[in-house]
C-alpha cells in the first residue's frame, strides 16, 4: 500500500468508527540502519507508513547464510521482487534533507508536510536576516 495512501486514510479516517487523526508522523530514518534512507522501500503488501533503505534491506539478505525475506517493520515475506520505492517517502526525503521526521497534515482539504530537524536543540537557533 502506498505510504500517500496510508496517510491519507489516517488524516480523514478510513470509516466512521475510526477518528480521523490530525497529524501523522512520518520518519525519513531507516529502521535497519538508523540512518536517513537514500531510497525509502518497503514490501509491496506492507500495510504501514514506514519505510527502509533498499539496499541496506538487500545487503543485510546478502549477508545472511539463509535468507529470509521479511520486511524489516511488518515482518510481512517481502521478496526483492516485492520491494518497491515509496514515491511519499522519496519526495519527502528530497524536500527535507535535514530531518529525520515530517510531519503530514490536511488542513481545508490540502496536505501539507512539515519537517522536524534532526537534532531538536537546533529549534532555537536564530540566525537573524542576511
Ligand atoms: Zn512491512
């Protein structure tokens, strides 16, 4: 399931016996490498917003003796050939390279997305007009 589809169910609530959330979270750090993702994958049946590294995802399945194709966040089988990039995730890791997190939220029906930097302390720093 695509991540823009998941977040969209979650901002305007999939039925009515489910509140639609606010705000979502989403993380532009990879769960295997707890590093920023380059290229945000996930199993073409994962049913979650989170994504991970794909070639970390294919390394870590190289290495091991026996592999065993599970997703790294749902532990869904995800073959390589059921890996796909995340078009969401992608977009947002371009459009904000300095944060491990966005925040998405639908407000008068447009989404919009807002970065959270890296290192939270970094918030008060002004840096005055050049
Ligand atoms: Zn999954």
């Amino acid at each position: 399931m695509d991540t823009i589809e998941l977040v969209l169910n979650s901002l305007l609530g999939p039925n009515k016996d489910i509140e639609p959330l606010d705000k979502i979270s989403l993380s532009l750090t990879c769960p295997i490498t707890y590093t920023k993702m380059k290229v945000a994958c996930k199993g073409s049946r994962c049913r979650h917003a989170t994504c991970f590294e794909g070639a970390s995802f294919l390394q870590m399945h190289q290495q091991s003796g026996e592999p065993r194709w599970k997703c790294a966040v749902c532990k869904e089988i995800v073959h390589w050939y059921n890996l796909r990039s995340d078009e969401l995730m992608q977009y947002l890791i371009e459009q904000f390279p300095d944060c491990d997190k966005v925040e998405a939220k639908l407000q008068d029906g447009v989404l919009s997305f807002h970065g959270i930097p890296a290192d939270p302390d970094v918030d008060d720093d002004e840096d005055g007009m050049d």
